[in-house]
C-alpha cells in the first residue's frame, strides 16, 4: 500500500507534542501521543515503542486503522496502538490521542463520580468524561488494550466524550494487597 508521505511539519508536530507532554509530566514513560495523517484517510502517525521523551522524527510510524505499521520499520510498536486505531476508525472528528498514566488524573478513573469541568482550561470536558472497565469485555487481564476488539470496546465507549478514564477497580488493588 503506498501512501503519501506526511507533511514534515505534521511530524516534528507530534515530536515535540510528545517531549512537551513528557517534560511537562502529562506522560510518563509508557504514554503515547498519536495524530491523523495529513492527507491519508484511514492513517496515523504514531512513534515506535520509545518513551516519550526520547522520540525522533525518524520514529513516527505510520498505521493502518487495524494497528498495523504501513510505513518501513525496524522497532517495535506501541502494543497500545489499538486504542489509537479504534478511536480514529470510530470518531472521525479526532484529529489527535493522548494516552497518560497521570497520577493526577488516575484517582478519578478509580472513583464513581463524573469528571467534570470547574474552571475554564477545562471546557473539553463538558460532555464529561467516559468510563472503561477492561474486565467488561474481557475479565481479569493485564489491563493492556492489545488487540482491535479491546480497543472497539473502549473506543465505543468513549462515546461523544472527548477523553476515557480506565479505573483500577478496588477488586485488584485488594487482591494485589493480600498476595
């Protein structure tokens, strides 16, 4: 399958989204950031398996809206990039993913309580934010979206809001307490 290439800005664009979101500590090592190809329907940019605040130009790899790398690469992928694949293939109107273990934001995944919006840096939230439980779908698991059908479940999910919470259900951190 050939594909044009993407624009150069674009990608020195998701380079540098990617270390300012890792210097400013909205990822950690594990987070990634994604972006829909320029001029390529059905195609995102996303780096190889590298933290964050490592990625070069010559990292960002372009897939397929089944997760699978269509432009040359040595390097492994992201085993997360299903959750980019599926939310791209669902909502064509995002144009851009992150993916953040913040600890700011990981205690509200946790909770039953709506996420909402209190001041005005936080207007993206105004339809609230989505919950996903992995165990819905595919019961105890490592919590890793690593297939197209998990990322179809979190991306219905995801509904017409603009961000998805995935909780540590209490269950788990019970049952990591008692071994």
């Amino acid at each position: 399958m050939h594909i044009p290439a993407p624009n150069p800005t674009l990608v020195e664009q998701l380079v540098q989204a990617n270390r300012i979101l890792y210097d400013q500590g909205i990822v950690d090592g594990l987070g990634h950031v994604s972006v829909r190809h320029d001029s390529a329907p059905d195609v995102f940019l996303l780096s190889c398996n590298r933290a964050p605040g490592l990625v070069k130009r010559q990292d960002i790899v372009c897939y397929n809206y089944d997760g699978e790398a269509i432009s040359p690469t040595n390097e492994r992928s992201y085993l997360e990039r299903f959750i980019h694949a599926e939310i791209y293939r669902a909502r064509p109107d995002v144009v851009a993913i992150v993916h953040s273990h913040s600890p700011t934001v990981i205690p509200f995944g946790a909770t039953k309580h709506a996420l909402r919006p209190i001041f005005h840096m936080a207007g993206f939230l105004g339809a609230g934010a989505a919950h996903f439980d992995i165990r819905d779908g595919a019961g105890d698991t490592d919590m890793l979206i690593r297939n197209p059908a998990l990322g179809a479940d979190l991306a219905q999910s995801l509904g017409a809001c603009s961000c998805v919470l995935m909780p540590y259900p209490p269950a788990w951190s019970q049952r990591a307490a008692s071994c």
